[in-house]
C-alpha cells in the first residue's frame, strides 16, 4: 500500500502565515491515514514541543524541522539592497543531535544574523550539520531561484555545496506541484539535476492550512501581516489554493511519474527519530561552601531564619514544619532552587533594592520565610505549604519576585554575572487573536467598513475567556446578524478560523529563566529588541525541566522605597518597612474611610466603597477584601459583611468548620480552605487536598463525583487498608457531607489563593501606614511614581488638595528632579517641565549646590551652562512658574530673556577671543550679576494664560484649574471622570496584578463634563462629518467621538474652551485607550450659569469704557460678560476673551468705577 509524509508543513507558528492548529493539523493527519508528518515553521520554532506533544499524544511520529533563511552572502552582512533577500532551506531533525543542532542554526539566524529575517550562512550550517536532513524548499530556496534566473550551473553549485554539507543521501531536492507556472519548469530541472548529479528526490506540498476551503483564511492572515486588504492588486499572496494537507492519494496522481519522490517521504520519516525527554532537571548548581553541601547548607539557613524569626525557644511545631518542608525539597530535587533564588534576593537587599513581601503561592512556605524570599508569617495567617510544593503532584516550584520598579534589571543582570549570559535568558510570550480583535483585523482585510465591523466587534461581550462560539450562544442579536447577513456571515466565519492564532511574539514582562549548561543547547533562542529570549513559553519551559523565573518590577515598591527614603530625608527617621506593627487601629481607621488613593489595590472605586463597608480591622479582613473583590466572589459580598457585623449569627454546617472558616466569618473565601476542609474532615492528606482543589476549580464533572464519593466514604485499597477515612467515618452525617461538597463545589473555582492575597495586603498596607504617618512623603513618592501619566499626576495633585497638602510649581531653586517635600509641601521637580532634559536639571542642581541659590533672573543666566540649557529650556522654566519666586512677572520675563541669553553669550565670546583678560572678566560678570535688568512695563499675563501656560508646560493645572468655578456642579451631575475611564486600562506594573472587577462596561451610558480643548473634524465615507472632542476636566483629558447626526444637532455647543456636560456611552476597544460616543451635550447646569450684566449708555467714557475691558482680561475666567445698553435696549455679550472669573475683588472693583445700580449679577 504507498505511503506518504509531509515534511514541508507550516503551523499557526509561522506568524500571521501559517494556518494549520496544530490539534486539528494532527487529527487531520491520522484522520488521512498517515503515520508521520513534520512541522517547519518559517525561521522560528516556537511550536515544537506542542506539535511533539500533540503528535505522541495521536499516535502520530513528529518530525521536528524549520524552514531556515539563508543569507545571500554572509550572515554577518546587513547592507540594504544586497542583503535584503533571502533563500529557504527546509531542515529536519534525525535525532537528539540534529534536534540540538537545529536548535543552534536557529538561534544563530536570530541572534548573529537577523535582518529582516532571521538568516544563517554556509559557515553555521557546515558547523551543525550533523544528524539533520536538508531539503531545497519551495520557489523561495536558492537553486529555485537560480533556475529562475536561468543559472543552472549556478543551481547545480549550490546543491553540490548541501549535498558536502549534509552528505550524500541527507539532502533532497524538493518537487512541488501547486499550480504555479515557475513551479513546473523548476520542476523539470530538479529532476533532470538529480539524474546528472545523483542527488535525490522529494515531494512536498509546503503546506500553509488544512483543507483547500482554508486558502482565503491564510490569505486574510497575509493581509493581517502586511497590512493590505484583500481588495489591494498588489498583496502579498499564494497564486493557488493547492498549499493544503493533501491525501496520499492526491499526492500520489501529482507525482505518478517519480514515485521515488514519495517514497523517499517515508524513508526520511523512518530516519528521523527525535524524543524530547520532559521533567528532567536543568537546574543550575548552587556553589556552595567547601565545608558542606547543598541541603545541609540549605538546612542551616533555615534554622538560623527560624531562630531569627521566633527566637531561640521556637516551638516544636514549627522547627517540625520547617524540617518536613526541606524533606519535600530535597525529595524533589529542588534543593539548589531554593538556593538560587535566596541568592539573589539577598544580593538585592545587601544592595537597597526593595523586594516584596512574596508573590503566589510561595508565600505558604516557612522555607521561603526563613529565608527570607517572603515575608510573611504562614502559620501567622495559616497558609499551606502544600499549595506551593505538593509531593503528590510533581511541578516546578513558581516562586515569583517583586523588585522595586526602577531597579529590577540590577537583579537580573547580577544573575546573568553569576551564571553567565549563556545560561540566562529573558521569555517569549506570544499575543494572539481575541474574539473582537480578529473581528476587527478580518474585517481590516475584507474590507469591510468601519462602522459595520465595529458593531458587529461590540456585540461580543467584552469579558475574560471570551470566544466567537460563546458570543453567539449568548447575544442573540448577533446571532441574528450572522444567520440574515451573507456579509457578516462570512466576517465571522473567517475570524472564526483565525481566533485564538497567535499574532506577534514579545518578550515577557517578568520571566526569566536560568540554565545549568548554555541555553541554546536546550531550547532555541531569538532577539527580541535589545534581550535574548527563548523561543518556547514559560509553560514548556517548565515542561521541559529548566528553571523558570518571575522577576516582576512593582511600581509601588518603588513609591515605598522613595517616601521611606524622603522620611529618612526630612526627619532622620529610618523606617523598616518589614517591621511595621499590622494591627495599627489608625491605619485601618483611614481605611475604612475610603482615604485609599494611592493605597496598593484598595485604590479603584469599587473597591474603596466596599472598605468604606467593610470596616476592615486586621489585615485578614484586608486579605479577605482582596480575594472577594472579584467577579464570582462578589456575590459573597453581602453574606461576609452581614456575618462580619453580626458574628455571633454566624452558622456552621459542621463544628469543624468552625476554626477553619471564622476568619473568613463562615464564608468560604480561599483554596485553602478548601484542602483543610477535605483534610480535617474527610482525613485527606495535604497532598491530595491540593489536588482535589484542582479538579474542583476545572469543574470536571465526572472526576467531582467520584471526588465526592470519596470526601463522604473515604477509600479503601484492595487490601482492606484505609487510605482516605471519610467524612461519614470521622463522625460527619452523610446529609451534612453532601452539603458541604456541594457548596465547596459551588465556589472552589472562584476560591482565591489566600498565599497571593495575603502578599498583596501586606503591600497594601505598608503603602496606607506610609499615607497615615507621613502623608506628604508617602504622595510625593505617589507622584513620582507616575511622572509620564498626566492623567494619575492629575489624580494624585487632586489627592493631595483634598488632604490639605500644598503642590507648588517648580522653583528654580527649591526644586529638584522629581517631586520632593519642602517646608510640609509637595514641589514639582524640574523633570516634570516639557523641554527641560536631564542634562540641563543636573547643570542647574549641580551649579546650584556649588554656589547657591540663584539670587534672580540675570543670576541664573550668568551662571547656567549655554551647552545643556537653551533658549527653549528657559522658556519652558519661565512659562511653568519656575522663576515666579523671583518676584517677576512672567510676561515681563518672556519679554526679556532671548536678549539677555545673547548679551551674556556675547559677553562670553568676547572673552574666549581675549578681549577682556580672564581677570576682568571675573570682576565684570560679579559686577552683571548684580546689574539690573530692564524690565518692560506690561501687566501679567491673565490668570487664563498663566494657566494654559502650566498646563502646556506640566501637563496639568496647579495654581488654579478653568473648571474650578463649576467643580460642585460637575460633582452633582458627571458619572465619572477621566480617571475613571483610564483605570479600565491598569498599569501591567509587574506582568500579573491580580484579576479586580471592572465596574465600567463596553456601552455602559455614562456623563461626563469639562473644557472642550480641542475639535477634529473627519468626512465618514458616505461624506458626512464627523467630529473627535478632546474633553479635559480635573484628572485629565478623554477622547469624544460625535457621529454626524449628533453634530448636525449640537455643533454650536462643541466649540474649543466651551465647558460642558455630554452624556453617552463608553467604547472599549482591544489596545486603544477607551473613549466616550457623545449622545448629548449641553452647558454645565445650565439653569446655575451666571452672567455678568453690565449698564451702559451712549455717555459712558471711552477710557473708562477700554479700561473696563482690560480689567476683564485681567479677571479672566468662564462667566460671560453682557452690556445692556438702556438707550436701545439691546445686549451685547462680550467675547470670549473678555468672559471673567467671579470674585469679590472684581464686582467691587466694578462697582466703584460704574456705581452699585449698574452691575448685576443674574443667572440664564
């Protein structure tokens, strides 16, 4: 019976490519009859280990290969033009050599030959040739292309040169039949090659999808990668539908006439014999001490922790715990993990790094606690061990780090020093297509307008796990849509193929993983930007024995660091940080408050209402705060509060319910109790507890029944020995058993790790004891925290007011480089001015600590370096408030500064051209520092200007804001604020935060208010305009889209510096910043607008009359000014420009000019 193998087959893996899953690739495989097939993935080879798996798994033999890039000349060459084009070489594996090799080749295209595409040259390939099988490749390979240019001797050199390489019998010219006019005359010269040259022959399909009906799928994602439409003449694309996973049969009729071609498929595959070896350890070896080894040096750093920790006389239960926890480790093999990574903790905090308090589940070890990886107390808080490490259940141990945010990369480069940067690497991860965002990026390649795949995009719920088959289960909207409309039919049957693919690869934000040999030598590698990463995912990583890290960068460790270090700074006081009382009453008092912002997790909306609720009064109920704060466990909310503020109501189904679940007041919160109920119950082991936790958060609904009988029963081997006693054994009628299953079935896929929480809520309150005691500090550090987010600085600065702490704008001479406390006092730092770089805040620092504070304007521009500060700088310095100290204008400054900069300079080049001798010259410049400059006669600038100024200059109001007048009617009537629209996107400080409910909604009908700052105006294609707002109030700017119809009706009111109420809904797009559709928008609380009614008459004096307008532009602010002229009874409302500020100052000045009777202040 002929057989046949593709061995030329591309996977999702070949980026936006390849269209072939690899389950269905593989249950397609067998389902054809085939034994074997190989994946080769253009230059990468991210998907091996799953297609291996996967393979295995089906009965199927995998073959492992890449389609590799040859460089044109060396790989080292990188010139444009020349270099930019690239041959294809298919590779395979024979056996764990070859797989290694392969592996090297690989890794070398990414890291010493990319561009454009990862490329290798003769060289590498002549230096891992062994154990690998060439093939020509398709079209794109060298002696196809050599043939197409009519150079066959050219074609038959470089066969000869592979077939040295590869040697005889290891490399095969490859025959295509796909449809293609080149292919066929390539074709005819290949065999005829092979006749003269004695190489043999091969026939693949370079196959890119499954089925033939597949090819428009493959040629969208082409679309998707070039960004063309399918409409655009010159795409990229195949010439044919043929590039599938064709029958033996069908390969067969293609190439009757060289059967030989076929059969060497299978003489290939017979001789490729690849086995990944998985759960093996690479783990690096951990130098210890001469004097002993790994685990008795391990052992005593334990035991020292110990006594560190609980003193000398530390109890029996504990010294047990530790000693049963370093049995598990040692028989695991993880002995030097745990060494490592005490390691390199201790460097960052011999070096002032901040780390926190422990991450995950390594938080229920003592292990990790007495040394020092984490920092909390797990029988304090009663957390499991075996939630971390469970012996009957072998995984890596997951011990992830937080580092200050600033100073993480210190870390991971003391580990490279340490292990060498051959063993250390940084992780891919990859991004794939979600249910919305393959909407929109089909509907992108087929052209479909806008406004049709944006609601077709909106109408799949925008939550977690989210797929296309679910959406049109459960919005019957769209299902309508799908099954009445041809065009949107075919929209989601194609995002539908193509959902879930992964799209671009990047580098993780945290994992690192460490090495015992040189990486490369176990799995491949490529450069992503500036860092060597891997080209397998944490999970195969893990799979595959190597030792896989999480160092996360915490943005509010460093927030800590900073106002501990401002504390030390201001009142000599050294703060430790891991040594704060946890049961202070005032600390949860402020908590309880809702005073949360800025206050790690507790910060959001939601969740300062529910502490307002919750009252919390010891970091468990914090803890417990941030595990129910979730979607799922919300709905134990109400149940944990009633039974908190009314303990002694609270029921148990079973008195030993009692001490496992009072901490959580009878409610169940947390895996862990979870695997205590199971165990003090039903006489489960610890072990097997963890993994009745697992099967219950999968909802496995045949293993839970089992499971049940089990908990109830008990298990009793074949023997009649009793390995689990049961819940009816230990005294638990069978009624109540069976009800406590089921409600820990109801919640055990929401339970949180209480390890993970427990470390958060040690955070969180580290950063609100910092806000309670030393509350400037503590925001200042905030502050910093967000220097490139107007948005949060905007946030933070509001904080602050409503704390009663004064942010003052930089000061040439009170101001350093980032926020600090002056005089109990926030004050900008100089970096936080647009246009004023590092190298001109360091000159101004470092000349001001050498010589004093700047005594004025011409002090400064005397003393300051021409090279790191120009006249753009300075003006920037001028427009912010930065010399406002000096008791000049600003306007006055702005006049004068360009030509005091170039008489100083003048000044200068004289002297460098010896005009003055350098002993004149110190007497003439101490003398023009205490000259005087000629300052203008001109007012200041409006309050108005000077504040555009601060706001172009800091990217936010300080001295004042243009909505401050309206601010309790925006608080009465808006819904939420910039703020609120921008938390939906949380700063990924550390690659994972834990997982908070979202309280605003795609479509959610929202009002917002402010200052419009800015209006575009875009023609829709059915020529229509349309307008984007920039909307600007107290925290920031928002983005609002106006569609025609809402234009057409409200265009007068959208006018820039307008200040306004706009009712709408919220659009949430995958990777754009959310935005409001505008619905309606009308002034603020119309009926609460006031004006200004000035009498007049033809007798009203000129100069006065001018002089009246001046003091409006001096008063300048949002209230309109009207003239009533008695003599015609008319109104004139003054311009914009002329519009004031209302205050006491004014109408009295007013009054006295024009006489009481003659202003009026009235509302509209």
């Amino acid at each position: 019976m002929p057989d046949f193998v593709h061995l030329h087959v591309h996977t999702e893996y070949s980026l936006l490519d390849g269209a072939n899953r690899i389950k269905d690739l593989i249950r397609h495989t067998a389902e054809l009859g085939m034994k074997s097939i190989a994946i080769t993935d253009h230059g990468v080879m991210y998907g091996v280990v799953d297609f291996y798996k996967e393979a295995v798994k089906n009965g199927i033999k995998p073959i492992i290969g890449c389609e590799i890039y040859t460089a044109k000349r060396t790989r080292f060459d990188k010139e444009a033009n020349l270099d930019s084009e690239q041959g294809h070489l298919v590779l395979l594996a024979r056996d764990m050599t070859g797989y290694k090799n392969l592996m090297k080749i690989v890794s070398i295209g990414f890291t010493e030959g990319f561009y454009y595409r990862p490329r290798v040259d003769i060289e590498v390939l002549e230096k891992y040739s062994e154990g690998i099988t060439a093939l020509s490749a398709c079209l794109s390979g060298d002696i196809s292309k050599a043939i197409m240019r009519n150079d066959i001797d050219k074609a038959k050199k470089i066969a000869l040169k592979y077939n040295s390489i590869f040697g005889q019998g290891n490399f095969f010219l490859e025959l295509q039949s796909n449809g293609i006019e080149e292919q066929n005359l390539v074709n005819q010269q290949l065999i005829k090659m092979s006749k003269e040259l004695s190489l043999p022959l091969i026939a693949t399909n370079d196959a890119h999808y499954l089925r033939r009906e597949d090819a428009r799928a493959q040629e969208i994602l082409l679309c998707i990668q070039t960004g063309k439409t399918m409409d655009d003449e010159d795409r990229m694309s195949f010439s044919a539908d043929e590039f599938y996973i064709k029958s033996i049969d069908e390969m067969y009729r293609l190439f009757k006439n060289v059967p030989e071609a076929l059969e060497n498929t299978v003489k290939v595959a017979e001789s490729c014999n690849v086995e990944l070896e998985f759960g093996k350890l690479h783990l690096p070896s951990y130098s210890v001490p001469d004097t002993t080894n790994p685990y008795d040096y391990l052992e005593s750093l334990c035991f020292e922790g110990l006594e560190r920790l609980y003193g000398d006389a530390s109890d029996q239960e504990k010294r047990y715990r530790l000693s049963y926890e370093l049995s598990v480790i040692k028989q695991m093999g993880y002995v030097d993990y745990f060494l490592v990574v005490w390691d390199f903790i201790k460097y960052a905090k011999d070096n002032g790094i901040m780390v926190g308090p422990g991450r995950g589940s390594a938080a229920g070890s003592l292990v990790a606690y007495t040394l020092g990886i984490t920092n909390i107390d797990p029988i304090k808080y009663n957390l499991l061990f075996e939630r971390f490490l469970n012996p009957e259940r072998i995984s890596m141990p997951d011990i992830d780090i937080d580092f200050c945010f600033e100073r993480r990369q210190e870390v991971i480069d003391y580990v490279v020093r340490k292990y060498g940067k051959d063993r250390v690497a940084q992780i891919i991860t990859f991004g794939t297509m979600a249910a919305r965002a393959a909407i929109r990026d089909v509907g992108r390649a087929l052209n479909v307008p806008y406004g049709d795949v944006d609601i077709v995009a909106k109408m799949i719920p925008f939550q977690p796990g989210m797929n296309i088959e679910k959406a049109l289960e459960l919005n019957p909207e769209l299902k309508k849509r799908y099954n009445e409309d041809d065009r949107t039919r075919e929209l989601i049957e194609m995002a539908r193929l193509l959902e879930g693919m992964p799209r671009h690869a990047s580098t993780h934000a945290a994992g690192v993983v460490i090495s015992k040999d040189p990486i490369d030598e176990c799995v491949p590698l490529q450069r992503n930007e500036d860092s060597i990463t891997t080209q397998f995912t944490m999970g195969t990583l893990e799979e595959l024995g190597l030792l896989k890290m999480d160092f996360l960068g915490l943005r509010t460790l460093t927030v800590i660091r900073d106002a501990v270090e401002l504390v030390y700074k201001n009142y000599g006081r050294k703060i430790n940080i891991d040594k704060l009382d946890m049961d202070d009453k005032a600390v949860f008092k402020m908590i309880s408050e809702g005073k949360t912002s800025g206050v790690f997790q507790l910060e959001s909306g939601g969740m300062t209402q529910f502490m307002k609720e919750l009252q919390p009064s010891s970091l468990e109920d914090i803890i417990a705060g941030i595990s129910l704060y979730r979607p799922g466990p919300m709905d134990q909310i109400p149940r944990y509060l009633k039974n908190k503020n009314n303990p002694d109501e609270v029921k148990y189904d079973h008195p030993k319910l009692k001490h496992i679940m009072d901490v959580t007041y009878g409610c169940m919160v947390y895996q862990e109790q979870v695997m205590q109920i199971v165990r003090d119950l039903a006489g489960y082991s610890m072990g097997r507890s963890d993994l009745v936790r697992r099967a219950m958060s999968k909802k496995k609904i045949s293993v839970m029944e089992q499971e049940r009988q089990n908990f109830i029963h008990g298990i009793v081997d074949a023997k009649g020995d009793i390995e689990v006693s049961g819940a009816v054994r230990n005294g638990v009628d069978e009624a109540t058993a069976n009800k406590i299953f089921d409600e820990m079935m109801d919640f055990a896929s929401y339970a949180f790790n209480k390890s993970h929480a427990a470390a958060y809520a040690v955070v969180a309150y580290q950063t609100a004891w910092l806000k309670y005691y030393y509350p400037v500090e503590f925001m200042a550090a905030s502050l910093n925290s967000f220097l490139g987010s107007s948005e949060k600085v905007s946030q933070y600065v509001s904080e602050c007011k409503a704390m009663n702490i004064e942010v003052l704008p930089p000061d040439i001479n009170e101001s350093n480089v980032k926020f600090t406390v002056v005089n109990g006092k926030v004050r900008f730092g100089l970096a936080a001015v647009k246009n004023v770089g590092g190298g001109a805040v360091g000159s101004i620092i470092i000349e001001r600590e050498k010589s004093g504070s700047f005594k004025d304007f011409r002090d400064f521009c005397e003393r300051i370096d021409g090279k790191d500060i120009n006249k753009r700088c300075i003006e920037s310095l001028i427009k912010s408030g930065a010399f406002d100290s000096f008791g000049v204008y600003r306007s006055k400054l702005l006049a004068v500064f360009e030509k005091q900069l170039d008489t100083i300079a003048q000044t200068r080049k004289k002297n460098m051209e010896g005009q003055l001798s350098i002993f004149e010259f110190g007497s003439v410049n101490k003398e023009r520092v205490k000259a005087y400059i000629e300052y203008p006669d001109i007012k200041e600038y409006p309050q108005k200007i000077l504040l555009a100024m601060e706001k172009e200059m800091l990217g936010l109001y300080i001295s004042g804001h243009p909505l401050l007048e309206f601010e309790n009617e925006l608080k009465s009537q808006v819904t939420i604020y910039s703020s609120d629209l921008y938390s939906i996107q949380s700063e990924n400080e550390a690659g994972e935060m834990l997982e908070m409910h979202k309280n605003l909604t795609d479509g959610m009908n929202v009002t917002v208010g402010g200052i419009i700052t800015s209006r575009k105006n875009k023609s829709t294609k059915s020529n229509n305009m349309m307008a984007f707002l920039g909307l600007e109030d107290f925290f920031g700017t928002m983005e609002v889209i106006v569609f025609p119809k809402i234009l057409q009706k409200y265009a007068s009111q959208m006018v820039e510096e307008n200040i306004v109420l706009i009712k709408g809904r919220i659009s949430l797009k995958e990777e754009e910043q959310p935005k409001i559709i505008c619905e309606d928008i009308s002034p603020i609380n119309k009926k609460k607008l006031k004006k200004v009614y000035i009498r007049t008459n033809k007798n009203m004096d000129k100069t006065n009359y001018e002089s009246i307008l001046s003091m409006f532009r001096y008063f300048n602010g949002m209230t309109p000014v009207c003239f009533y002229d008695e003599d015609d009874k008319s109104v004139k409302v003054l311009g914009r420009e002329y519009w004031v500020s209302l205050n006491d100052c004014l109408l009295d000045e007013l009054k006295i000019r024009l006489g009481e009777d003659n202003v009026r202040i009235a509302g509209e």
